[in-house]
C-alpha cells in the first residue's frame, strides 16, 4: 500500500472512469443496487468494481450499515472529487459541441425572484435579439435550492446567495436587494393621505416561515426600528400563492422591487406597492459558480453581458 502522495496520484490514474461514477453515484443513494442500476450496470458488476478500487488503493472505501452501506471519509472525499470530474466531462463535452458546431450552447442559470427579473430577463432578452440561436434554461428558486444545484452540475452558475462556511461554490457579490410592500389595487390603505406603520400591522402579511431570509430581513428590520412583529401572519414559499392571496384579499406582501417595477404603471396588473418605505432590503446577491469551474464560452458571454 503506497499512501504517498505520488503513489495515490499513479493509483487513481489507473482507476476506471466506470468505477468513479459508481463511487459519486453511491454517495448519493447509499445502496449498492440503485447506485449500479443508475450508470447501468447489473449489482455483481458493481460490487466487483467497489472491491477493485479499494485493492488498488490499498483503502476500505466503503463499510457495510444493516442491508446498505456507508461510504468511509476516505470514500466520501473521493466520491466528491468523482462527482466534480463527471461535471467536468459534461462541461467539456458541451464546450467541445458549441466548437465543434459553431452554435451556441444551452446556458443553466438559477436565480432568486429578484434578480431573475432585474438582470437575467433584460440580459437574455438582449442577448437572444443579437444571437437568436442563443439557448437558455432559467430556473427560479431559494438559494439554498440554487446551490444544491450548481454543486449537482445541473446549473452553470446562479445568481443566489451563499450559506457561511461554503466550500465547494465561489460567489462575487452584486448587489443588495430592497423591498416593497405590496397590496392589490383598490385596497383601503391606498385611500389614505398619510400611512403609518399602525394601519400596516392592522393586516395580514404574507411572508415564508421564519427561516427564510426575507422574511429574517423585515422582522429584524421592524426590530431595529422598534416596531412591533406583525400579529397576523401567512406563511407562504409560494410567489404565485402569495400573488393569489394578495389579489382576493387585503394582505400585505414585502417583496423584491424589481419584481414590483416589473409591473408598476401596467394599469392590467392588479398589484401596487404601497407609498411607504422602511428601509427594508434583503442582504446581496452574488454570482455563485462552482469553485475552479471554468464556464462554456455561452454560459461566460452571458455573465459578461449581465456584468456590463
């Protein structure tokens, strides 16, 4: 057993691009059989290439736990790097087509509510204008969803935020995020010539649960200010949720500005944001890529577009 580090390096050089899919799949299921059925291989097979990997690197990889298995420290730290390589060999072989056809390729990026309106949709829609052939897949989720997804290879980069203590993603931060209140036209609070901060928390408000980071912003907001927690409250996750409880009754809702001058002026749009500000804004946003990820040519004209 050679547990140098150059003797690990001419080990794993051996290893078989089969058996590192099968680590990274297993560190995701946990089962053997599952792991195997996934990259499309019968469960022998699997359990023949699990014992030559451990043989060449002289290292147990994996433990039995009742009728699965558990990956060791050792097998869970290569199973990572397993994971990162796949990602990896997807990317290349998208940059290689984008080469290879001239023609640009599908860019995967998430964003929170915001940003999504304030800086992908304008970027895209310009970009599409220049390029038609310009491909996108947009998807519109939390940050901690976002993240998930960009450490899975599934997305190319998001505009999110990162949790503290992050390894495996980078972020460049962007820009804070302020909010406003926002009501469905016609509500009695916009009748009124001045507007309190007592005749807001005479009404519902709809914000997520108490984990969420929009709803921590106004709460500790509304702290600082020495103002009283709403006493009616509707926790929602759900923008069109939220958006159908604002048009049928008198809630309140904080969201982001963007998503409310995205429809300010359209008299067709139902929604309205009070004329009150407290101050309230989300922490920033950041670009967020994988750490070391080197972007495909499309993915990078459209950071750089975003950026500009």
């Amino acid at each position: 057993m050679n547990l140098s580090e150059a003797g690990l390096v001419a080990q794993l050089r051996r290893m078989k691009p089969v058996q590192l899919r099968l680590l990274a799949e297993l560190d995701q299921v946990g089962a053997l059989g599952l792991a195997a059925a996934r990259i499309g291989i019968a469960q022998p097979a699997a359990s023949r290439l699990l014992a030559e990997m451990e043989a060449l690197l002289g290292i147990a990889l994996h433990e039995r736990q009742g009728r699965g298995l558990q990956l060791t420290p050792v097998g869970q730290a290569l199973a990572r790097r397993a994971a990162r390589i796949e990602i990896e060999l997807a990317d290349a072989a998208r940059e290689l087509a984008e080469a290879a056809t001239g023609r640009a390729g599908v860019v995967r990026v998430g964003a929170v509510t915001g940003p999504a309106l304030s800086l992908v949709m304008p970027t895209l829609i310009a970009l599409q204008r220049e390029l038609p052939e310009f491909r996108s897949e947009v998807t519109v989720a939390t940050s901690v969803t976002l993240c998930e997804l960009l450490r899975e290879g599934r997305l190319d980069f998001a505009l999110a935020r990162l949790s503290p203590g992050e390894t495996q993603l980078s972020a460049r931060v962007m820009a804070g995020e302020p909010l406003s209140l926002v009501v469905r036209r016609g509500h009695p609070l916009l009748v009124r010539p001045i507007l309190s901060v007592d005749d807001l928390l005479a009404y519902d408000w709809v914000m997520g649960d108490d984990g969420t980071l929009l709803t921590q912003t106004v709460v500790g907001r509304l702290t600082e200010l020495g103002l009283p927690q709403p006493k009616r409250r509707i926790s929602t996750s759900s923008f069109l949720f939220t958006l159908a409880l604002l048009n049928q009754t008198d809630a309140i809702a904080p969201l982001a500005r963007p998503v409310v001058d995205s429809f300010a002026g359209n008299p067709s749009v139902p929604f309205v944001s009070l004329p009150i500000d407290l101050g309230l804004q989300v922490a920033p946003f950041s670009l967020v890529t994988r750490a070391g990820a080197q972007m495909t040519p499309s993915a990078q004209r459209l950071i750089d577009a975003m950026l500009a």
